[in-house]
C-alpha cells in the first residue's frame, strides 16, 4: 500500500482545526484524486508527473525518495545554519518535511509553496503529519493572495526575522514556475514589511513609551473619540495624503468644502491651510519631535486632532497653544485613541476608550479614521506611494521650508527633490502607477501598499484612488478627483453637532490619573530590588557550575525570585515595553537554544555543563536589560507625573 486512510484522516483533522479553509478545498476533491505514485526500490512512494511538453517527470528519487530528500536537506542551508523557518517551494510527496524540521529543530517552521491540491492530498496520505500541522510547525501556501498570504504567516512573523531560507529541490523548480517565482517575491516583500515593523518596535520602544506618558494628561482631560462613530455615516471623505500628485488636484477642494469630510495627515495641514481649505481631521502618530512643525504657529482653529498617544509629546502641545501648566490656552479640540501601554499606567477603568484602530502611519490612520465616522466613499487624494515625476514630495511642505537656506543656482528644489529620492537607489523599486506607466517607489512604500490593498480589499465603503498618480493600488476605482467630487458630494454637511463641537479640558480625572502613575512608581521600585537580587545570583551561579549541590540551592531561590517578579505582572509588561530590545534578545536567544538542543539531542554535542552555561548567560543579558529598562521607566513616570499635577494646577486655576 502505498497510502493509507487512517494517515490522511489523521492529517485532514488536524488542518481542519488551524486551516479549514484550505481542509475543506481539499475535501471538496474527488475522492480518488492523487498524482500517480508508485513504489521505490526502497519502498516508500514516488510521484510521476506529465510536463506540458508531453514529458514524463518523477519527483523524487525512483530508488529511495527518503534518503534523497534527507541528503538534499542537508546541503540547504543558504549559508545560515541557525534559520528557523524554511521555505519549501513545491511539496511533492512531503518528503522533504521531516528533514527540514529536524534540521531546524525546536520552535522551527516549514511553510510549503505549493498550488496543486492534488499533490497536497497524495502528501497527506503519505506521511503523518498531524502533529506538526496541529502545531503550527507546518504551513501551507497555495495562492497568491496577500491577504490569504499575510493571514497565515503573522503568526510566524517574529521566527521569519531571526532567519528564513528558501529550499527549492530539484524535482520541483521545473513545476509552477511563474507561481512559485511570485509567491517567492511577496514573500520577500512580506518579509520586508515584517522585518521594519520589528525594527521600528524595537528601535522606538522608549521613545514611544516616553510619548504616552508625556500624553496622559491630555488623554484622560479630553474625551474619547466614541461619540464620532458612524457621524458620517454615507458621506463622502477625503483622505488627504502628502504625496507629489496632490498639488495637481488639490485646490478643487476648495469648492467643495463644505460637501466632503476632509481628513488630512499631518504633513498637509500647513499646505491646506496656505490654500485656505481647513480640514475637519488631522492625524499624527509619528514618534519624532521633529513632527512638532507641522503644527507650531498654525491657526488650527475648526481642526479636530485624532492622535495617537505614542505621537510625540511636542506635537499634542504645539496642537494646544502649550504645555500642561501654561495660561490662556485656546479652544482646540482633540482626541487621543485608545492605547495599551496608557492602560498600564491608568489602569482599564481610568484609560479605557472606544475601539479606533491604530495605524502603521498617519495616512493609514486617516483611512481607518473615514471608515470609523462611516464615510463611504472614500476619497483618496495625495496617496501615491512612488516617486510621481521623480520628485518626493507635493510642493508646500515643511521640508521645502528646510532646504530653502541650501537652494540656489546649483541647487534647485528640483534637484534637491531627486537627490533625496537617488540616496535610497538601493531600495528602489519599479512599479506600475495608475495609468499603466512605469513609476519607481521605494521598500517602504512598497510595505505601506501591501498594507492599504489589505485594508482596500476589507473596508465595506468603496475606495477611490482620486489621486492621478502614483502606484496602482489594488481593491479601488481610479476616478479624477473632480469626477469623484460630482457623483458624491452632492449635498451640504452637517458639521455643528454638538458630538461634533469643541469640548474644554476637563480636570475630573487628572488627581486619579496622579494616584495611579505614582502607584506605578512604588511597584516599579519593588520590582527593581527583585532583578538586583536576581543578578546578583546569577552572577554566583556562573562560578558554581562545577558545583552541583551549591548550583541547586541558587537555582531555589532563583526560582522563587522569578515567581515573584511573574507575580508583578503588570509593572514587569511595562519594564518589557520599555525594553523591547531585551525581549527580543530573549525571545532570540531561546529559539536559538531550543533549536541548538534539538539538533544536538541526536548527536550529543552539547553537554549539560554547556547548556546551563548558555542558560545563565542568556538570563544575566536579559535581567541587565530588564534593570536598564527599570531606570528609563522611572524616569518616563516621573515626567507623567509632573505633567499631570501641572494641568491639573492650570485648569484649577482657571476655574478660580
């Protein structure tokens, strides 16, 4: 026999569990559906295929398919031994699998490549691979979807980045060539778009802490931004970006001001403003304080701000005409959206607000704002994502401001325009744009349109790319600008709701908001003696290694510090959001050693000497950098308690 129901009955419940979707596709094939197999020399099955030329093909060896596969694996290393995750382009009879999993060892990942769901069945029945599929360990792609594609492999993102390898036997590359070369390339766009998203966690973890601390004393003195779901709801928006085909359309919004709902990012407030259309929205959520210029000196009188807490600090206060503490503050209107870190702080009941969605950027986040008030459609203008007439921004914005000193007869804006776009030659992209020319973009924008099309493909309202240029963007109608304005803003909006007025700071919650953060502080302190302790053992440890019974007693108490640091769980996910860095490293550094044991299980090249050694070290980098985010998180505390207590000094000596 060379398949047997009870394997592929034990497989198909195990994808019916992670992957009904795909386990149901695969039911749906006639019950004798298989590629055509017979036996090897050494017994276990080979595959026969028909090319389209006419040709016969065998995917695997017709003498022992096992030992072929085990010996290909083992050559596949791509000059990165400690990969995690492989890629496995074209599955055949699943031979392949098992040496590819134990050679990635412990938390390791095989994500298959493979479009022909007769093939996956004739695997299934093959080989037992129920317990890696209901593990996760064993995943399968077979279209090339983005939104199919990114579903599957977020949970596996964090592996991916710590090493992902491309496995292609031999057999295989002649099948679904274009397919697999496609798939190969959005999983390297995907890979991308992962790998900076990390990087910027990483990278800004305590500045974007520090932000949301900065923040709380406007977050919990201004509203939430509930009372604007579905406000507009059947109205059009526009989704300003600033893109370089903006000023090609832009001033046609003039007219129609008072028909569309306008939600502009922040780098356009200015230029708008300069061309006298006010917008009804503004977005920001860049962690930068460099953010602050787009809204110093600006009469953002009938602006309303929809921020994130981690947007910096200077641009919440530039917004509202000052610090916390200052007098004579105008009326602006403001609300910050709902954050976790705010809620550790403040705890659930003082922090919790409505439901907004954050954004991977403030032209993500306006989007998300239109769907949120109920706008439909959604007008995008701006948002080109490319180098539209090879310049990279839309003429007005702040930078301009920035290079004016530097302009001359050698140094145009122009040029100044392309030299900034040529510094990033070696992440330039080509790309279609909307009228089906070629445009040039970048590996960012690139990672924000993957993103869009996944969010164009979801959104219940229709999309229109108003924007006459840039890329082509999947899920929208391409439509001028005018053309949009004349089919759907037809009527005038109403826009003095009192949902819709500007609401005062309100002191209510700021003494709670005080308690709280100082609350915090005490934890905080108690938390930092038990990882000084915690190293302090650990560093004892490392010279008892060769000492058994007086390693033991260490490790008691080792143990027990660490019950009660998981004990503080709430101030320890704070010091970990500081850090995300340290978390990172130990998150590595245990997938590596899982994996190292794993493979060395076999063979015994690891000793428990060795194995503790690593352990030990790994625990000290990470208690270190647990006590390094001790120090900045006490320091970001302290400044979100002297902000509090000066709003609250402001607005009760207002009301005296």
């Amino acid at each position: 026999m060379l398949v047997t129901d009870d394997v592929y009955l034990r497989n198909m419940a195990a994808l019916w569990r992670v992957d009904p979707r795909l386990a149901y596709a695969i039911d749906q094939l006639p019950i004798d559906a298989s590629v055509r197999m017979e036996p090897s020399r050494a017994g276990p099955p080979t595959a026969l295929v028909d090319l389209p030329d006419g040709r016969r093909h065998y995917l695997h060896s017709r003498y022992d398919p096992s030992a072929e596969a085990d010996q290909f694996c083992r050559t596949q290393t791509d000059g990165d031994s400690q990969a995690l995750v492989a890629v496995l382009c074209g599955l055949g009879l699943g031979h392949h699998v098992a040496p590819l999993l134990a050679q990635l060892g412990g938390d390791g990942v095989v994500i298959v490549v493979e479009p022909d769901l007769m093939t996956i069945k004739s695997a299934l029945s093959c080989h037992d691979f129920s317990s890696t599929i209901a593990g996760r360990r064993l995943v399968f792609l077979t279209s090339e979807d983005k939104a199919e594609l990114h579903a599957r492999l977020d949970p596996h993102a964090a592996i991916m980045m710590l090493g992902t390898r491309f496995v292609a036997p031999p057999a295989m590359r002649v099948l679904n060539v274009e397919f697999q070369q496609r798939v190969r390339s959005l999983l390297t766009e995907y890979a991308a778009y992962s790998k900076m998203s990390l990087v910027t966690l990483v990278a800004n973890a305590r500045i974007t802490c520090a932000n949301i601390a900065n923040n709380l004393p406007f977050y919990v003195a201004t509203p939430p931004i509930d009372g604007l779901r579905g406000r507009f709801a059947g109205r059009p928006a526009v989704v300003v970006a600033a893109g370089p085909s903006l000023g090609r359309n832009v001033d046609q919004l003039r007219a129609a001001r008072d028909r569309v709902v306008i939600i502009a990012v922040q780098t356009t407030l200015k230029p708008l403003l300069a061309r006298g259309i006010t917008p009804d929205f503004v977005t920001s959520l860049d962690f930068s304080d460099l953010s602050r210029r787009f809204f110093e000196n600006v009469a953002a009188d009938g602006v309303f701000l929809v921020a994130e807490p981690k947007a910096s600090w200077q641009v919440i206060d530039a917004f509202l005409g000052g610090p916390p503490g200052i007098r004579g503050r105008p009326a602006r209107r403001l609300s910050l959206l709902d954050n976790v870190f705010a809620r550790r702080c403040l705890g659930d009941e003082l922090a919790a607000r409505g439901g907004l969605r954050a954004g991977s950027t403030v032209a993500h986040l306006a989007f998300y704002l239109a769907e949120y008030l109920g706008c439909d459609p959604i007008i995008l203008l701006g948002q080109d994502l490319g180098f539209t007439g090879g310049v990279y921004y839309t003429p007005g914005v702040t930078i301009h401001d920035a290079w004016r000193p530097e302009l001359g007869r050698f140094a145009t804006l122009e040029m100044k325009e392309w030299e900034r776009i040529a510094r990033m030659r070696p992440i330039l992209r080509r790309a279609t744009d909307v009228f089906g020319r070629p445009i040039y973009t970048d590996e960012q924008m690139s990672t924000y349109l993957q993103q869009f099309e996944r969010d164009f493909a979801a959104c219940a309202a229709r999309v229109i790319d108003a924007t006459e240029g840039g890329v082509r963007k999947s899920s929208t109608t391409v439509m001028p600008l005018a053309d949009a304005l004349h089919q759907f803003a037809c009527r005038p909006i109403d826009r003095e709701a009192s949902e819709f007025a500007a609401a005062a700071l309100d002191s209510a919650r700021l003494p709670a908001a005080a308690a709280a953060l100082r609350k915090r502080l005490a934890e905080l302190a108690e938390f930092r003696g038990l990882c000084e302790q915690t190293r302090a053992l650990l560093a004892e440890m490392e010279n008892l290694l060769d000492r058994p019974a007086e390693f033991d007693r260490r490790i008691v108490r080792v143990d027990e510090l660490r019950e009660m640091v998981f004990a503080r769980g709430m101030i320890f996910q704070m010091v970990s959001d500081v850090s995300q860095l340290a978390e990172l490293q130990k998150f590595s550094a245990d997938r590596r050693l899982a994996s190292d044991q794993s493979r060395a299980a076999a063979s015994g090249e690891m000793s428990a000497a060795d194995r503790a050694r690593r352990q030990l070290a790994r625990d000290r980098r990470f208690v270190v950098a647990l006590l390094e985010g001790c120090a900045a998180l006490q320091s970001i505390l302290e400044s979100a308690v002297q902000r509090t207590e000066a709003l609250m000094m402001e607005l009760s000596s207002r009301e005296t």
